[in-house]
C-alpha cells in the first residue's frame, strides 16, 4: 500500500494561502482539531507549498501575526512512497502531517490516515501494544490551572497529560487539543518604561516587550486559568498490554483520540500513542 492510497488529495485539503494571518488558521484548528495546516501559494493556477502552521507555532508565538513568519519546515513525500516507509518518515521526523509533493503540492498525509490503514486491516501487523507502549506517561494534577498544564505539556514535549486526582489515580486525559479549542488572542498595549513589564504575573504569557517611553501593541494568548478538571476528558478510553496494534489502531479512529492511557486492572502502566503503532509496521 502507498501514500497514494490513504492520503487526502488537494481538492480535500483544508489549507490557507499567503499572505495570511493567524487567524486563518486559529479557526481551522479549533474548528476542526487539526494539528496543523499547510500553507500554499497560488501562482498561474498551481499551488506552491510553502510550509506548514502547526498548533505549537500558534501558542509559542503569540506576538506574530503573518503566516509566513510562522511557517514550520517538514518532510515531504511523494504518493508513490510506502505505507511502512511514510510510517518510519512520520516517527524519526516527529512530524503528524506530510505533504505530498510532485512539482506542486498534491495532497497531504497524516499520522491519522496512517493509524486508519491499521484499523482497516490494510497495514497488517500482528503485534500487541505492550511491545510499543511508552512507559513514561506525562501526568498533571487535577486542580492545576490549565495554563499551567499547558506548560507542562509543552515542555514533556508531548500532545498530552493523564491527570491525576487527590490519590494519584487516573481521573482524565488533557489534550493540545483540548487546549487550543478554549484559547483565544488578546490585543492591548502597555506602555514601556524604564523597568520592563512585570515578567512574574502568574499565569501569563507576554508579547512584545521593549524599553522606552512609548506604547507598544502586544498579543497574548489567554487561557482559562480554571483547573484541568473543568477542560479535561473524564470518559477515558483504556487499554490492556494484550490488545493488538489494530485493536488499538480501531479505538482511536473510533473515538477520535490520539493515545489511549495502558492498564492493568486499575494501574496506569504506559501511553499508547498514535505515533506508537506506526512504529509497529517497520519494526
């Protein structure tokens, strides 16, 4: 099986052209809970591609407005590359989505069109989710403020928190996505000085900052400062370490996640992620 099969062809492609600004794709991403968005140029009736705007460049960069400063640069593929070849692409780059390119842009391939081949049985694989699990889960306490979490999750460097209550038992996952969905841009000024603005306000990310007399605009992303149990998912989705990567593969494109926490009987033990049973079709 090849890219060719799984990816979505241009025509179906959510994407956004220069020049444009973040808003464009802040509402692409909460709408529709996608993890980024190319970027095409249209010259001549083709479509460049330019890169792409993720949901991480949206956050860490709260001050920029221009799509172009924001654009990510990632592998590319071509439709006639394999299943397991785009798989190993997808893992080693940690990139969730790759364009497919063939003198112009003609469509993109996601982690989650990959896991789908799994669930469908067209990516064969007869392994379990105990061989690829990850072991080290990211966790957050329940009563965390969410902007606090949301750090947590950027600096584990993973898509997620399990979060945890008062005994440290498993009570909910928080997601990026559930994160950028409650998110929003806040316009103001401040007015610069001789002192720089108070840089240890709780909970507060800061735009453009400067020194002088004058008043600067700034950019701020804001969110909820209520805790992680008012945004969090409680209904979570489990496994065990016997289900097999296409057991798992079916729970995630039925349930629209991307990890599913491992257990044994009430234990957390593991995270199996998306990217995880990719790695089972060439390994």
């Amino acid at each position: 099986m090849n890219v060719a099969d799984a990816m979505t062809a241009r025509d179906d492609v959510v994407s956004v052209s220069l020049p444009g600004t973040r808003t464009d794709v802040l509402e692409y991403l909460q709408e529709r809970s996608f993890s980024s968005v190319p970027v095409v140029q249209t010259d001549d009736g083709t479509a460049e591609y330019r890169g792409l705007v993720t949901r991480e460049s949206l956050i860490e960069q709260p001050d920029e407005d221009q799509l172009v400063m924001l654009l990510e640069d990632v592998p590319t593929t071509t439709a006639e590359t394999s299943i397991e070849e785009i798989a190993e692409v997808m893992v080693e780059s940690e990139s969730r989505r790759i364009p497919v390119i063939d003198g112009e842009f003609e469509g993109i391939i996601t982690v989650t069109d990959v896991v789908h081949t799994i669930a469908t049985g067209d990516a064969e694989t007869d392994a379990e989710v105990g061989e690829y699990a990850t072991r080290d889960v990211n966790t957050t306490y329940e009563g965390v403020p969410l902007p606090v979490a949301e750090r947590e999750v950027y600096y584990a460097n993973v898509p997620y928190a399990v979060v945890l209550d008062d005994d440290g038992r498993m009570s909910g996952v928080i997601t990026e996505v559930d994160i950028i969905d409650v998110a929003r841009i806040v316009e103001g000024e401040e007015e610069t000085g001789n002192n720089f603005p108070d840089q240890d306000a709780d909970y507060s990310w800061e735009g453009i900052k400067g020194v002088g007399s004058r008043a600067l605009p700034t950019r701020d992303i804001e969110l909820p400062v209520g805790p992680v149990s008012e945004f969090m998912t409680e209904d979570v989705v489990t496994v065990s370490k016997t289900k097999t990567i296409e057991g798992a593969a079916q729970l995630m494109i039925r349930n629209d996640i991307e990890q599913i926490p491992m257990v044994t009987g009430d234990d957390l033990v593991g995270i199996v992620r998306d990217v995880d049973l990719l790695r089972a079709l060439y390994h």
